[in-house]
C-alpha cells in the first residue's frame, strides 16, 4: 500500500464528492463501522426529539435540527464517545387523525365510528409509519448519522407499556386524580387541549362587547351592572365578582340604578351614552354577599333550582379597572379563574355545553345552538326583557385551535390528570442543575413559564394514541391501572385477540374486579405529550430493558427549536419528575426558528418555502450544512440564497487549500513519518507560528464546541482555514515546496502544513461529513499510520499550550503588515512585486515591528523582495524622503521606503522571474502536469537582454522544469513541436518556446 500523501481532483465539485462518499459509505458500511469503533468508549445519550410525520417532507427547520444533532454527535464520536444516536417520531395524535379524517371526508367523531374505528386506526398507523421512513429517508440524505433502521415510534406496543407504567408511577405515588377541571376545548375535534398548545396559534375575531344589568334581589329598577364579551356564558353565570380593595359607586340614570366600580362610570357613560348622576360611593367590601336574579332565569329554568348561587363574591386576583365595570360576570364552567373563585365559595359549577360546543338540553332556550352562534340570540332576549344596558363589537386576540383553526371555547370537564402543581419549587431545582444553552433559555423563559405550573391535564377524548390504561368496574365503580401488556393479559376474562395496544382492540379485553363483575376501559387516550414526555425512557424500553436504561439514563443532551420550551422540554421535565423524581435530561441546546428572507414563518402555504432538499439539488448537502451551522443557534436563521451561495464559496476555498498540499507532496512522495519533534530544529518561524495558531485554534474550537457554540467553532475554524493556512502560510511557503531536492526545510514546511491541514480536516469533519470525508480518501487515509477506513473514525486533535505563543503571533501581524505596505509602496510606482529591489527600510518606533523584523528576516526578504531590509526610527527618516529615489506607504505603526534605484544584477533577476511567470503560464495553457519537464527557448529582443538572462539561466530552467534552455536572438529551425508565445515585457518583444520533453523522446523513438 502506497503511504505518501495523495492527490485531489482540482475542482471542488459537491455533486461529485456527495455521491462517491455516499457509496463509499454504502460499500464499506462505514456508519456501522464507526459506531463500533467508538462502542467501548463513555457513553453519551443523545435524545432526539421526534417529530410528527404529519407529512413526507421535514420543514426546513427540523432539517437544521437534525444537521444541529448530527454535529454533536459527530463530535462526540471524534472524542471516542459511545453515541447513543436512536432518532424518533411522534406518531400519535390529532394532526394524524386529521389527515385521515380528511382522506375519506370524515367530519366528526361519530363519523369516525361510522367508518369503523379499525379501519381507521389503521390507516392512521400506515399514514404516519409511511411519512416516518420518508423523513427517515430525506435526513439520512443529509449525512446525519443516526439510527434509521431502529427509530424508537410512540405507537410502538413497547413505548405504550412504557407510558403504561408511567402512570401506574403516578398512581401508586397518589398524583393520579380523575377529576373536574377548566380547559381550553376544541368543539370540532371534540378534545382538550393542553396549556401549552393554547398559545401556539391566535386570531382576531369580532365579539360582542355588551353591558348588563343583573336585577338585585328585593331593589326596585336596581342592577349590578356587568361587561361581557361572551354573552353565551350568561346562561351559565353563578355569581359576580368584586374587588375588595376599589371603591364602587351607585349611580343615577333615568330611573334606574346601577352599581359599578366608581373609576369606570365616565368610561362606561361614554360607551353607553348614557349619564350617570352619582349616588354614593363605598368599598366593595360592602357589596360581599349581595344577592341578584339571573336575568335569563325566565329562559333557562335551571338557573331558578342553583343552590348556593347568583351572589356577590370577592377577588382581589382576577378584577381590574383596565375595561368592563369592575363587577365581574363568573361562570365557573366556563372560565378558570371562575373555577378557582367558585371553588373557595362553594359556588356551583354549571355547565350547559357538550364536547360539540353546543347547549346541552337543560340550557332551556338555547339548546341545541351552537354557543358562539347562539351570542345574538341572547342580546336580543336581554334587550326584549329589558337587561341590556348597552351593546357593540370588539376586535380581540382569541387563541384557536392549532390544529383546525376552530375558536376555543373555555369549558368544564372531567379529565385525568397527574398533581405535580405542588411541586414547583422541585421542578424550579432540576432547572437549576440544568445546563442550558444559551442560559437564559432556561433560567428565564423555561423558568418563567413553570411559574404557572398547573397540574397535568393527561387525557384526550380521541382515537389515535397510547389508550388510557385504567378499567373501571361497571358494578361497584372500583379502578385499576394497568401497567404492562403482561399484566392486561394475566387479569382479561378471556384471552383476546390484541394485534396492537391501541384502540378498537384493547377496549375489548375485559377484566375481572374484586367484586366478580367485569371492568371496562375508560375511552380516553393520553396527550400526545406525555407520550413524547416519555422518551427517555420509553425509547430505550424501560421498564422491560432496565439494565441497558440504567446504563443510559438521564440523557446527556438534547437539542431543539425555541417553541419547545412550553412544550418537549416541559414535557420531559414533567414526565422525570413524575416517573422517577428528577430531570431525564443534563443539558439543553435551544435553537432559532428557519424564517423566510422576510423574516416571515415558513409553511407549505404561506411565506417562501423552500426545503433542505432544494438547497441541496443547487448548493449540496455540506453547503446546507455549513450555512446552518454558521449562524448563531438560537436565533432565529433568515433563510437567503445569496447568503447559502456565499458559504458555498468557503468549502471550495477551503478545498483548494488541500489541493495544494496534495499537489505537491503528492509529487514529493511525502510521507508524514518524521514527527515534528525530530524536526525541531528545522522549523522555521513561520512554521513555529503555525503551530501556534493551530493549537490555539483547537484551544478555542474544542471550548466553544464542548459549550455547544457551534456557530463560533465553525467560525474560528474558517479564519484558521482561510486567513492563517490558506492567505498566509501556503503563500509563504510556496518557494519552499519548489525546490526539487529533498530537504530538511521542505520537509519541515511539509510536515508543518500536513499537521495543520489535519488538524483542520479533523475539526471540520462534523460540520462538512462529505467534504472532508472525500479529502481524507484521496490524500491522507493512504499516508495516515493506521490506515483508518473513514475520516470519522479520526481522534479530535488535542492542543499542547507549549505551542502557543502571544509574541510570534503578534509579531507575525507587524510582520504581515510590512509585507502589505512594501506591496503598497511598489504599487504606486509601477515596480512590479517580481522585480527584486535593492533596499527596503522600515521606519518604526514600535517594539513589535522591530522585533518581527529580527524574527522574520527571511520571510521578509524573501515577501517583500528585496535585497536588504533595515528599521530606522521614525525620527531619521529624512534622507528617505526623496521621491524620486524612494516609495513611501504608511502603516499604523510606521513608514515603509522601497528603493527604486535597480543595480544590473537587480535588472537581470526581475527579467528572469518575468521569464519565468509567462512560460509557467504556458505550462498551464499546455495542460502540463506538475512535475513534468520540458525543452525550451527565450527568442530575446536583443543581445543584452539575452546577456541579462543567460546569467539567471539555471534558475530560470530549474522554475519552469527546463532539461534544456535555450536564450538567443536568432530563431533557429527545429522540428520540435514547440507551443509558443510572443510576450512584451518592458516594452520588447520576447517569444517563448516550451515542448514537452516525453514528446520529443517520442519523436526521437516512435515505436516506442
Ligand atoms: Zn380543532
Ligand atoms: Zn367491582
């Protein structure tokens, strides 16, 4: 096996380079084998937080996400990590149900039944199985490397039995409770939905703004007057609700009296049009325990048999003078903080509207309506009977249902639900011992959010998800919960046909009660969010798997968009706390949204959409990569094409700089077997200086990496890849990798660069897998000691402090700055970089400057091009300024002189090094490679210009790899296939000769 360093193709071609990579991965199995390789290591348990396959295609951002994962893991790996890497999908849920229901033109719930709930669970079951292998597809596509032959799916039967015995733990542990609770309701998917789903979408709707009057019980034309916007909870109102602590007044008007907040009467005249003559004014305190009619009580007969009800109650909570009346309407059934006001009164709870949102037959008049529909209806019947002081219309911000876009409506029900509102402060602890990134993702806004921690509202009234596990006794009421398949069939009466855990089939297995009758399962479902609040334990298998789990849990990372903190990452903290008291995860990383140009949210039908898929088919699978991971993570990536265009022109830059290393070493047969410590003390100090950079480079990239700032590592890596490697120390070493003999100097500039380049390929691998994979193939798997199969099998490079110094590289910046001004000086008198100058002074007081013109005195001879170079203070510079004799530039820390005045020896050189860039050129146009040789002739203008090259003969031959050189004046004929070239250098006229010498022997020999 050769073990020189290879050659790579001179164009960066991502298409190219993305397919043979993926083939080779194909062939050798290369993810296999690199998570073998990694298995003994530490274990690092990442856990991915599984989208809902709701459909083929993941959104841009989920792309991003995986991209973010991959990194991470990547990472991991490179420091001998054994990465726990299983991906997974959410495939429970409404959205699913959805996409069904829509399918076959399914409207309702009992719709669904009619259908034949069989039939439907599994067609919901193939739908989101299908869309999971499609993402699967499209995300292994990418390069992420995870496990996409063995996704953990939150319909699977074992992750059900792992939400089984989730709450079994929270019903042994006494936090499981059936009970009454206020939620937010969807009337058409006929379902709760959880707090942090309420938030998710909101619209603006026109309500009714009315104002009404509730006759007080025993005055004559006397009310209490209230402000609502929902004149469909008037039916169901109880009581009202005052503020202890404001003054409230009676007014006049007309003949009527009204009780009101007295800071509200001028806003409540204005809006009624009405004038108020004030009474007296008193605190509400005194108004605790008034009672009033319902003034619908003659339409809705139930609200003559409330016991306890239609009286004045205090809060200080939850009433305001900001709108209404400061007398607030309170329908428990309807509102939570009526609920929770209703509860301290022992007020009754009315509700009078079914899961479909419409009154239910005791709500008398109205039953059967819609309720929101059912809003006019009411102001008519309160103005018929004379309550209705005032009405109009609003514009307000009302959540709606996220998912069908239907209004919410607030509304009683009987839920299941886990007590864990009591332990706030011990969810406010695992908080604390969290690792957040960026940190104010957890310690305020997650921390904000826990502040209204509530109990977990866990059940749904749907078809597709892991069914609620408890039976109830249809004799004596008793209940069980079931915590494992296992279970389910050592107590069913008789042994049952069960395909999967989910509904229809389940509902089937009957058990046997204490009692001997037969326990039926309650219908419920559970929230999709504990199912995904489970992970971390249900996707390893827990509690069957216990061992591996315990090896496992708590996972070591997640990472996932910012909306995630109300939801994934509440849910997971919730699911921990509940099933095994602490926090199933240790660090967090919180990412921005993927918004368009405009900033706008990207959906398939609103703002410009564009797919990972889409960058990938133009730019390529790293170059998607390497854009997303450049921008700052948790903020929010403005998607553009010009910016994805410009990142692009990176990876080919940074493949250039590989293509010249390749190049030559490749031509040298180099072989990185001497260790740099044996090259001590050929190292010049440029090279020194490299080595610094590199080490602090992996100094900083391996912090921001281990602090999960991936932007800021993909940003250092660049500016060590491009400004250090590829503008400064190829260019500077270029000379040295000339020479042809093999030197001590050659192969200290080699192994310096080859260790850099390493270095740099290594740290790049998790950011661009493709790009440096290819480049790993070609030139270092063969020159590499151990021959490792895959570029991600290679170690991350560890930094030595020793190497590091403060001073070399300050000094190289002065240094870098001379070089930029003499370039400057030259300019702006046509004296060309190639001409070499006599003398080059530099006038300075800076200590840097001085002290980098000793250190590299002959890097800057050599890139300055000049004879001598000198420091003079800044104070003697007089005699420099002659312009005629000396170009001046300025830098910031001093003047730099460049001597025109050329010796003939200076001449002769300038001439030379002209002669030498036009053949090179006219090696490239002849397509030469690299170290092939020539023959060649210069046809000079005149005998003395032919004099000036003769003296740099050998030079010139050895740049432009001449066996045999030719200056003369005279054109002579040969047969030689020459290409030539006419040049002007110095305003004469020169031609060139160059042929290529395989052809001449060729020529000479043709049978051969
Ligand atoms: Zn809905
Ligand atoms: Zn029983």
């Amino acid at each position: 096996m050769r073990k020189y360093v290879g050659e790579l193709p001179k164009q960066y071609d991502p298409k190219v380079v993305e397919k043979e990579v993926r083939s080779l991965w194909e062939q050798e199995q290369t993810y296999e084998a690199v998570k073998k390789f990694r298995a003994k290591g530490p274990k690092f348990y990442f856990l991915d937080g599984p989208p809902f396959p709701s459909s083929d295609t993941p959104h841009i951002g989920t792309s991003w996400g995986k991209v973010v994962k991959d990194t991470v893991i990547r990472y991991k790996r490179s420091q001998r990590f054994n990465v726990r890497d299983q991906p997974g999908y959410d495939c429970h849920g409404l959205p699913i149900e959805l996409a069904i229901e829509q399918k076959f033109g399914i409207k309702t719930k009992k719709d669904v039944e009619n259908f034949g709930l069989e039939r439907f669970i599994t067609e919901c079951r193939l739908f989101a199985e299908t869309n999971s292998v499609a993402m699967g597809r499209a995300f292994a596509d990418l390069g992420i490397w995870m496990d996409w032959a063995k996704p953990y799916m939150t319909h699977q039967d074992s992750y059900i039995e792992s939400g089984w015995w989730g709450v079994k733990q929270a019903s042994s542990k006494g936090l499981l409770e059936h009970g009454q609770r206020v939620v937010h309701w969807c009337p058409q998917d006929e379902t709760v939905l959880s707090d942090y789903e309420v938030v998710l979408e909101y619209k603006m709707l026109r309500d009714p703004s009315i104002y009404v009057k509730f006759p007080v019980e025993g005055k004559e034309n006397e009310f209490i007057l209230i402000w609502t916007t929902t004149p469909w909870t008037l039916p169901s109102n109880v009581a009202v609700m005052v503020n202890p602590d404001f003054q409230y007044a009676k007014v006049r008007s007309g003949n009527e009296t009204f009780i009101l907040a007295k800071e509200r009467i001028e806003a409540v005249a204005t809006a009624s049009g009405r004038t108020f003559e004030l009474l007296e004014s008193f605190p509400g305190t005194q108004l605790n325990g008034v009672r009033y009619h319902s003034p619908l009580e003659t339409l809705v007969p139930i609200q003559l048999n409330l016991k306890n009800a239609h009286r004045v109650v205090l809060s200080k909570e939850y009433v305001t003078l900001e709108e209404g009346t400061g007398c607030v309407h309170s329908a428990p059934g309807h509102g939570e903080e009526d609920y929770e006001v209703g509860v301290r009164y022992g007020l009754p709870v009315l509700m009078l509207v079914d899961d479909q949102g419409k009154f239910s037959p005791e709500a008398g008049k109205y039953a059967g309506k819609p309720v929101r529909s059912a809003n006019s209806e009411v102001i008519d019947d309160l103005k018929s009977l004379g309550m209705l002081l005032h009405s109009e219309e609003i514009e307000h911000r009302s959540p709606v249902c996220w998912r069908c876009k239907t209004p919410l409506l607030i509304r009683a029900t009987d839920q299941w639900l886990i007590r864990i509102a009591q332990k706030k402060n011990d969810f406010m602890k695992e908080v604390d011992a969290t690792r957040w990134i960026p940190d104010w993702a957890g310690a305020v806004q997650f921390k904000n959010w826990l502040e209204g921690l509530k109990d977990w509202v866990v059940s749904r009234q749907r078809f597709w998800g892991t069914p609620f596990p408890v039976w109830t006794c249809d004799f004596c009421g008793k209940q069980k919960v079931i915590e494992s398949k296992q279970e389910l069939l050592d107590n069913a009466t008789s042994t049952p046909n069960l395909p999967t855990l989910h509904v229809p089939w389940v509902n089937k297995v009957k058990l046997r009660c204490e009692c001997g009758a037969e326990m039926t399962r309650i219908p419920d479902v559970m929230d999709v969010w504990f199912d995904s609040g489970g992970a971390s334990l249900a996707s390893l298998g827990y509690p069957q798997n216990a061992q591996e789990s315990k090896f496992w849990w708590p996972a070591d990372f997640i990472v996932e968009g910012r909306d995630q903190i109300t939801a994934w990452f509440f849910a997971l903290l919730k699911s921990g706390m509940v099933t095994m008291g602490k926090s199933p995860y240790k660090t967090v990383l919180m990412h921005g949204f993927a918004l368009d140009s405009e900033g706008r949210e990207m959906h398939k039908s609103a703002g410009d959409y564009v797919t990972a898929n889409e960058v990938v088919e133009k730019f390529g699978r790293d170059s998607f990569r390497y854009y997303v991971l450049q921008s700052t993570l948790w903020e929010d990536l403005r998607f553009s094409w010009d910016a994805v265009k410009q990142y692009s022109g990176d990876l080919s830059t940074f493949w250039n700089t590989f293509v010249f290393a390749g190049t030559y070493m490749s031509l040298d047969k180099f072989s990185p077997h001497v260790p740099l410590k044996q090259l001590t003390r050929s190292l010049r100090p440029e090279d020194v200086w490299l080595l610094s950079r590199m080490n602090r480079a992996i100094k900083e990239a391996t912090a921001l990496m281990d602090e999960y700032k991936i932007h800021e590592a993909v940003r250092k890596l660049k500016a060590f890849l491009v400004e250090d490697l590829s503008h400064t120390y190829i260019r500077f070493i270029r000379r040295r990798t000339w020479v042809e003999k093999q030197t001590r100097d050659k192969l200290a500039a080699y192994t310096t660069l080859y260790t850099a380049l390493k270095v740099a390929l290594v740290m790049l691998t998790p950011i661009t897998p493709f790009l440096t994979e290819s480049i790993y193939q070609h030139m270092f798997r063969n020159a590499e000691p151990k021959h490792l199969q895959s570029v991600h099998m290679l170690d991350w490079p560890k930094f030595d402090e020793k190497w590091i110094s403060d001073s070399l590289e300050e000094e190289m910046n002065a240094a870098k700055d001379i070089i930029s001004t003499v370039a400057v000086a030259r300019m702006q008198k046509s004296m060309k970089q190639r001409q070499p100058v006599p003398k080059v002074i530099v006038a300075t007081d800076s200590k840097s400057v001085r002290k980098a013109l000793k250190t590299y005195s002959t890097l800057l001879l050599d890139q300055a091009n000049t004879r001598t170079l000198a420091p003079t203070p800044r104070a003697e510079t007089s005699k420099y300024e002659t312009p005629t004799r000396f170009s001046k530039a300025e830098f910031a820390d001093g003047t730099v002189y460049v001597d025109l005045k050329l010796s003939k020896s200076e001449l002769a050189e300038g001439l030379a090094r002209d002669a030498v860039r036009r053949m090179q050129q006219m090696r490239k146009e002849m397509d030469l490679k690299v170290d092939s040789y020539v023959h060649a002739y210069i046809l000079a203008p005149s005998t003395d210009a032919a004099k000036l090259l003769k003296g740099n003969r050998t030079y010139v031959a050895g740049e432009v790899r001449a066996k045999q050189l030719v200056i003369t004046t005279k054109k002579e004929e040969t047969d030689a296939p020459y290409y030539t070239k006419t040049w002007q250098i110095n305003s004469e006229t020169y031609e060139f000769g160059l042929c290529e010498k395989t052809k001449l022997e060729k020529k000479a020999n043709p049978r051969k």
